[in-house]
C-alpha cells in the first residue's frame, strides 16, 4: 500500500507540473493558419490502445564485446484507454498476460509513464522509467530460459523542452496525437533540451556478489551510481498528408549530444563531466476524421551513458496501435469545473 501510494503521488505530481508548465506554453502561442492546420469541432476524445515495449541495457567493457552483457527489462505486450475531457485526461493500461519474457518470475516489473502537454510553437514532456529486476539472455542458447536478476532495480526521470520553426503551418500534436487536422503537407525543425537522472541501485545492498551466477553482471553496477546529464537535440518531423489530411504519414528524427556528470563516488573514476549522446526516432501512419481516428505508432531511441565499470548502451522501443473516438462537450459543467 506505501508503494502504491507512493507511485501515484509521483504521478499526480508529474502531471499538475505537465499541467502547469503547457498552459504557460499554449498561452503563449501565435495564431495558426487554418489552411493548413485545423481544430476539430469535437474536441473531446476517448482512445483504445495496445502495443508492446521493451528496453535493454547493453553494457561494454574494454574486455568484453558490446553485445555480450545485454540485459533486458521483462519485455511485454501492454493494452489499456485514455480519456481527453477540456483539461483533464486519464489514462489506465496493464500488460497483456502470457506477453512478458519471463511470465513466471512475478518480481520483474516494467513501468513507463509519460506526459506531454503541447501547444504551437512550444512543446514539454515528463516521463518516469522503473525497471525492478531485469534478464540476461545467453549468447548461443536462446532456447534456454534467461537467468534472471531479482534485486537491480533501474529508475530515470526525465523531461523533455520542445521549439519548433514552423508552427504556423505544422502541428506536431497532429502529427502524433491526431488532435487536429493536418490539411496540407508540413514539417518543421525542432529543437530539445533534454535533463535526465538516472540510477543503479539493488533491492538489499548485502546481496553484491553473494550469488556465483551473479557476480558478471552485478559487478557491472556494483557502485550503484547515479547520474544526471543534460542532451541538446536538433531533429526535423514531418507530416505528410493525404486526401486533405485523413490519411498521413508522420516521421520525426532527432540526434543530440551532451553531458553527464555522476552522483557516486568512485576514486578510479573522479567527478567530471563526459560526453553523452543520444538518437531518437518515431513514425506514425494511420487515419485521422472528424468522429473516428486509428493510427499505428513506432518508435526507438538510443543512448549512450558512462558507468564506473563500463559504457551504457540504452535502448527503448515502442509499438502500438490506437483507435480514437471524438466526442463533444457536455452542456452542463462537471462538479462544476469541467
């Protein structure tokens, strides 16, 4: 119950900040042309979603070749809903039983919230990682079942700040979210800042190298560090559309680099900023009406960090397919707020 309550006061948290943070930004905004961009009648929207995700953790050593300490999250297929009502929007999902790489070990556990608040030209995103426990496959014997590691715990918070050039003529929450309608074809330059913390740590610190099995990959993260690092990007997204808009085709790619400096303390290893660097790409393809919406969605980024004991490889990926429903608002207030 702690725990519970715990993680839902950090997402109230990150979404009163999500809030707060994209009324300043849409407030601000310059006024769009209608004849490329839209707004729906309907502005209220109720979505059905599914899809899966993954991320692994690649660790490199001088001694070692990079693909040989490749840990991974317990992986899953995931389903759930979104409702968009004027300023609020809730969201539920779960994963999908028999999805999971190692269903039997209940310990594992992926979570991944993300929030964004976008507007014309400005654009912010909150996002919280938690990886409790994670899987090592071995190379050569994929058929055998993967060892696992119960007591890694990996956690990062992050945010992203969005600039696009083009914001009278391109919508980037159109492009992604098919909130409004793209009616002609448009891309912008983008620019993002984005600070992350990120951190190692072990379910019971006496556990380091009690186990024989365990003593590859926990010396990996031995120190239990934790870092921050800051990554500037320039990327470009595009919305290519079709049939005035109903059909597109929406790609973004990013490409940044920046610095990380770390928390822990290690004598091998003093206090000083290095380099960081980091990919991201995203496409969605899919149809966009008045009443109905449904898109496919892909993405993957990549990130490369410094541990005491090695390099970081991060990957994440994401696919997901969402059917949408628009709806108007109600005549009569909510509780007299909504």
């Amino acid at each position: 119950m702690k725990r519970f309550l715990l993680n839902l006061q950090l997402h109230i948290s990150l979404f009163l900040l999500i809030q707060i943070i994209g009324a300043g930004c849409l407030y601000a905004q310059n006024t769009r042309d209608t004849a490329w961009v839209k707004p729906f009648i309907k502005d209220n929207n109720i979505q059905l979603y599914g899809g899966y995700s993954g991320s692994s953790f690649i660790f490199q050593t001088k001694k070692t070749p990079r693909e040989y300490f490749r840990l991974l999250a317990n992986n899953a297929g995931y389903t759930g809903f979104n409702l968009n009502y004027k300023y609020l929007s809730l969201f539920y999902d779960f994963t999908l039983p028999y999805t999971s790489l190692a269903d039997r070990t209940t310990g594992l556990r992926n979570r991944n919230l993300q929030l964004s608040q976008f507007g014309y030209r400005f654009g912010v995103e909150a996002g919280f990682q938690r990886v409790d426990g994670m899987l090592f496959e071995v190379r050569g014997r994929r058929r055998d079942p993967p060892v696992t590691f119960e007591n890694i715990r990996y956690r990062r918070y992050d945010a992203n700040l969005y600039l696009f050039t083009n914001p009278k003529h391109f919508s980037y929450s159109a492009a992604n979210f098919y909130s409004s309608l793209q009616r002609q074809t448009a891309g912008s330059w983008l620019f993002m800042i984005s600070p992350e913390y990120q951190q190692f740590s072990f379910a019971k610190a006496n556990l380091i190298g009690d186990e024989a099995k365990d003593s590859m990959v926990y010396e990996l993260v031995k120190p239990q560090p934790a870092w921050v690092s800051a990554i500037g990007y320039v990327g470009y997204s595009c919305n290519i559309v079709m049939e005035d808009g109903h059909w597109t085709i929406s790609p973004t790619l990013l490409v940044g680099a920046g610095g990380q400096y770390p928390l822990y303390d290690n004598r091998f290893n003093p206090k000083e900023i290095s380099l960081v660097y980091s990919a991201i790409g995203r496409i969605n393809c899919g149809y966009n009406g008045d009443h109905f919406f449904s898109y496919l969605s892909a993405s993957h980024d990549y990130a490369r960090d410094h541990l005491p004991a090695a390099h970081l490889h991060l990957q994440n990926s994401d696919f997901s397919l969402t059917v949408g429903y628009r709806f108007p608002s109600l005549k009569h207030k909510i509780l007299g707020l909504l």
